[in-house]
C-alpha cells in the first residue's frame, strides 16, 4: 500500500479519528471494525494469508513497505507541523524516556499490574487438571445435548478463559503508558484538554472490570472453594481502586466511537 492510498482512506469519514488509540485491540471482537482506519488498513495490507504468515518472504516484504510509508507520512507531518526532525535533541529525549520508563516501572499501579500477569500463570499451571476435566464434561455435554446456562452463555467458562488471557499482560502495558503519558503530560497539559494518560486509564480500568467479572465465571465452574481465584480477585479489585484514585478522571473519558458515536470523525 502506498502512501496516497493510506491517506484516501485516512480522509474517509466513515472512519472514527483516534478510535484505535484507546481500544482493547480484539479486533474480532469489536463492534467498530467498519469504523476503525486501523482494521481497514491491516485488512487491506495483510488481505493474502501469506501475508500474515512471519515465515513467509511476504509478510517480511510488506512490513518493509509499512516501514517506509510511516516515514513518508512522518516526514509530511513534520513538514506540516514545522518541526525539523534533525534538530531533536535526540540524547536529552532519550534520557528522560528512559527515566519516565523507569519509574512508571516502579510505580505501584504498574508493579501490582505486573504481579497481576504472573499470578494469572501460576493458576492457570496449577489448574491443569480442572482444564482436563472441564474439557472431558464440556464433550459430554455436546453427547448429552445438555445446554450451557452460564450467564456468559454456551461455553461460558471458556469464554471467561479467553478474558483472562486477553486482558492478562494488557492492563500492565495500558498502565504503563497512562502512568508514563502522566508524567510526560503534566508539565505540558491544561486541565481542560482531556488526558492521553486518562484514556489509557480507562481501558486499564475497563480490562480489570472484565477480568473481575471472568474470573468470577471461572470460580462458578471450580468445584471447590478456590483461595487463589479469591486472592486474584482481591488483588485486582486492589488494584482497580488505586487506579480510580491515581487517575480520577479515567471513568469519565470519552473514548471516541465506544463511549460517543462521532458521525464523522
Ligand atoms: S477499534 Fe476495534 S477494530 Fe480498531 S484496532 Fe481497536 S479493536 Fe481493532
């Protein structure tokens, strides 16, 4: 794809401006995909199965190709901007990337977020044997026809499964970037602008809330009363308050397309 047509399709109404930017990335799972540039293009560049095998020459080839096309449009939009690429001061800006990365990594939203993901590994290495199980009552069902009344409806507890491990490592990454965008925003933000950081709060927040929610699926499916899942539990409602309380606003950003319908972007 060239660069002409990423700018055509990034000119089309029809697309939500920024709606990527503060998303769950599920693509299958979105209700937004008509509305989001960012699906259209992978659709559009990654259209040959080929294309999206990394053993094949052609999703090398066409990763090449996105390459340079997001330096062109990075140059344009300096040029637009005035900014003159070559006069950044690129070890001033290196040194205080590297200290924001540094503490968003020791700040305890992002350290109980990170403690979060290894928790989540350790149950499900020591749940293997109710995977089993379930897996073994799952196919008597099917045998039996007996239908599933989970509130998350057929398979519930698969799809409780497929939250968990979605959202597993996203709420860390989502929190570092709230936590880092924090610190690079406030020197810079008027309180009236909403906040990069807010955005990226509020999908940590929403992920927790569907984590909550999952694994409170999961725990209905085990047969006995399972501490882990209650200490997880515990852990990410933790968590999730202190997220409220670092980043009060987050509930309230809107989220273009999700939280607002934006007709034209
Ligand atoms: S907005 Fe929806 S379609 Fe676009 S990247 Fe996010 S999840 Fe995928």
């Amino acid at each position: 794809m060239d660069k002409e047509r990423v700018k055509e399709l990034a000119e089309n109404p029809q697309f939500i401006k920024g709606i990527y930017n503060y998303c769950d990335r599920w693509c299958e799972r979105c209700p937004l995909t008509s509305r989001c540039l960012n699906f259209a293009l992978g659709s559009e560049e990654f259209a040959d199965p080929e294309s999206r095998d990394i053993t094949n020459k052609l999703f090398w080839q066409k990763l090449s190709e996105t390459f340079q096309v997001t330096l062109d449009l990075l140059k344009e939009a300096a040029e637009r901007e005035g900014i003159d690429l070559d006069s950044l001061d690129i070890e001033e800006l290196a040194e205080e990337e590297a200290f924001n990365e540094e503490a968003a990594k020791n700040h305890e939203c992002c350290r109980a977020a990170k403690v979060y993901g290894e928790m989540v590994d350790d149950w499900f290495d020591s749940a293997r044997d109710l995977f089993e199980q379930k897996e073994d009552e799952v196919n008597l069902n099917v045998l039996l026809e007996i239908p599933d009344v989970s509130p998350l409806g057929q398979g519930g507890f698969e799809e409780a499964v497929q939250v968990v491990r979605w959202y597993q490592h996203q709420i860390y990454v989502k929190l570092m970037r709230a936590i880092r965008g924090d610190l690079e925003e406030k020197p810079k933000i008027l309180d009236e602008f909403p906040s990069d950081s807010d955005g990226s709060a509020k999908v940590a927040l929403i992920a927790i809330d569907r984590s909550i929610a999952a694994w409170g699926e999961i725990r209905n499916y085990y047969p006995l009363p399972d501490r882990d899942i209650l200490n997880l539990l515990v852990h990410l409602d933790r968590l999730r308050r202190k997220v409220e309380k670092v980043f009060p606003g987050a509930r309230e950003f809107i989220r273009p397309g999700f939280d607002k319908i934006h007709l034209n972007g």
